[in-house]
C-alpha cells in the first residue's frame, strides 16, 4: 500500500513521496531545495552524472541512462520500486522527451508537474514568439534560419531554436553575420534563430495556477548576470504593471502548474517584450521559497490534496548567490558507481541541506 511507504514529517503530517528529475542542474536542486523547507517528502532524485551533487542531497538517488529508451523504463520501475506519488521535472532535456512521449507516460508513471501544452510551446523559442504575438503580447522580432536574409535590424542574438542554459548563445552579432554563426549552429546540431537584441533591464517572473488553472501566486524579480548566470537577485513586490502582465500572459495561456516568464523592459519603446518561456521551476525557486512563496511545496499539495492556497510576497529584499560545497564519503560515490543508486543516511553528509 502507498501509505504505509510514508512517514511522518511536521507537525504529525504524512509524508508525500515525490520524485525530482535530472537533478544534475540548477532548477532541480532548488526544487529540492524548496521541498526540505517544508519538511513533509521522501525525495527521490535522478540524475546522469555520478558526480553531481544533487545525487546526493535526496533521501535516495538513482544514476539513470541516458539513452531515453532505457531511461523511462528505469524511471517507471523506480516509481513503482519506491511507491512515488508524484513527479516533478527538472531538466528542459527530459521535459522534452516526456513530451514526445505523452501517451506511454501517462499509461506507466504517476502524475506529473507538467502543463503538457506550453511546455511544447516554451521549449520552441519561435514557437513561442509565434504564439505570444499571436496573443497580442509584444516579444522581440525572432527569424528562422531560412529567413536571416530577411533580417532587418542588427545587432541581433544567434541561439539554438530548442536551446537551454545559454549554451551556444551568441550576443551583438551584426545581420551580416547571422549566417555564419548559424551555420556554426547547424554545423553542431542545432537549429537556429535570430533574435532582436534588446536594451534594458531584464525580469524573471514566475506564476503558478492550480490544476484547474486557478491562479495561486505569481512573484518578479530582477537578476543580475556573469555569462548568462545570475549572481544576485532583486526580488520585487507591488509593481502592478508587471504584476498583471504575467498574470494576463498566464491565463491567455491557460497555464497549469509553473511558468517562467523572462521579459526585458525595452527602452526604445518603453513596453515589456517577452523572450523566453519555461513551463517549469528554475534555479530561484528557492529564492521565490525564501520571500514566502514555496511553490514546489504548494503545487504538489493541491495536485496531490486539491489544497489551494495563494501566498504573497512578503518583501522587496536582495538574494546574493554563492558558492557552497558538499563533502560526500567516497563510499557513497562507490555505490552509484557500483549499483546505480545511493541513500541518504542521517549524519552522513556534515553539510546537507
């Protein structure tokens, strides 16, 4: 029986099993991160890399192929093996793949966090332009490989079509230059676009509907960057314009569940342009938990209970980011090694969080 694989966390409630996906990156460590605020999971954690931290930091971890065909089939027996409840995705990889591959997830696994729609649509930087415009939402003018010819501003941004984590982004490229970074692109396996540059500061805004599509919360923040990489964070409260905004983008989208929204306030023509969606939770999710909106927590709660809550912020305040290490027993990095899996045992790791 499901229950009688869970125990007993804060103040007598029981505790949810709940699996977190690609856990080698950013996002899914925060997620993870946001779920021991509450104190009330079991979580269990995949990842590809036996030396990522995040392997190390749920109650168990399982080392996964990578190989999608055998990567679903470890993930539903690990479901089973371990009476997972609910699943959240952390890795825009594998987001796209479960996509792809609705129909046998949905007849193996236990639920998922996913807005199955506009995570197609985020992970589609055209198709997300195309989409937004469509619905009068003002983005950045964004061309196709076979249209850079047709490019009529400079300087603009060469990125992959279905890209992640900034990776083989290029900046202030001339329009006469389009072509040869994406052919550069192409010649390394990705499908290119051209995107306008933009000039002023940029936002990170998040909401999160209910299964039905009832809006919980939403929260703004401004973020600073190194390399594409944020290193502090202004977390905004009260500013109505952005506020109804990514709220109005939201429900045009019937979202469900996390959406990301990073716009920049352009200052040519002084509007809000939106760049870039992601139908799922990023690396300040516990940055979002910290100003007093757990979304991770709030969202398994109502797909898994139908509890709805709907938090506020509680102040403007300043997120600086940092290094921090974890020191694992090299016994441990031997069992994911060794038998693909590791468990989590208390006073092992001196610095857990």
């Amino acid at each position: 029986m499901l229950f009688l694989s869970r125990r007993f966390g804060n103040e007598g409630l029981t505790m949810r099993t709940v699996l977190i996906t690609g856990i080698d990156g950013s996002a899914a460590q925060s997620i993870l991160k946001c779920l021991r605020m509450s104190g009330n999971y079991r979580i269990i954690v995949t990842g590809i890399d036996p030396l990522c931290v995040g392997l190390y930091r749920g109650d168990i971890g399982y080392l996964m192929p990578t190989a999608w065909s055998e990567f679903k089939v470890k993930l539903a027996e690990i479901c089973k093996t371990e009476d997972v409840e609910i699943i959240i995705p952390g890795s825009d990889i594998e987001l796209e793949q479960f996509v792809k591959d609705k129909l046998w997830y949905e007849q193996n696994c236990p639920p998922m966090i996913i807005d199955w729609k506009n995570a197609e649509v985020a992970r589609d930087k055209y198709l997300t332009s195309q989409t937004l415009s469509k619905l009068g939402f003002k983005t950045p003018k964004t061309w196709l490989y076979k249209d850079f010819d047709k490019i009529d501003v400079t300087p603009v941004i060469i990125k992959p079509r279905r890209g992640f984590g900034s990776k083989f982004l290029f900046k202030q490229v001339r329009s006469s230059e389009a072509k040869f970074f994406g052919d550069f692109l192409l010649g390394n396996g990705w499908e290119p676009v051209a995107q306008e540059t933009l000039i002023g500061n940029e936002y990170s805004a998040m909401t999160l509907c209910a299964k039905d599509g009832e809006l919980l919360c939403s929260f703004t923040a401004w973020s600073e960057k190194k390399f594409g990489q944020s290193y502090r964070t202004i977390i905004k409260k009260g500013d109505p314009t952005i506020d109804e905004l990514i709220k109005e983008i939201s429900m045009s989208l019937s979202s469900v569940g996390p959406l990301s929204i990073q716009m920049i306030l352009d200052v040519k023509s002084g509007e809000y342009k939106i760049f870039e969606l992601n139908a799922r939770f990023t690396g300040a999710q516990i940055i979002r938990a910290m100003a007093g909106q757990n979304m991770p927590d709030l969202i398994v709660r109502n797909w898994l209970d139908g509890i709805k809550e709907f938090p506020k912020v509680k102040g403007t305040q300043v997120a600086l980011w940092y290094q921090d290490f974890s020191y694992v027993p090299v016994d441990t990095t031997l069992d994911l090694y060794t038998t693909g899996k590791c468990e989590r045992k208390k006073g092992k790791f001196p610095h857990y969080l």
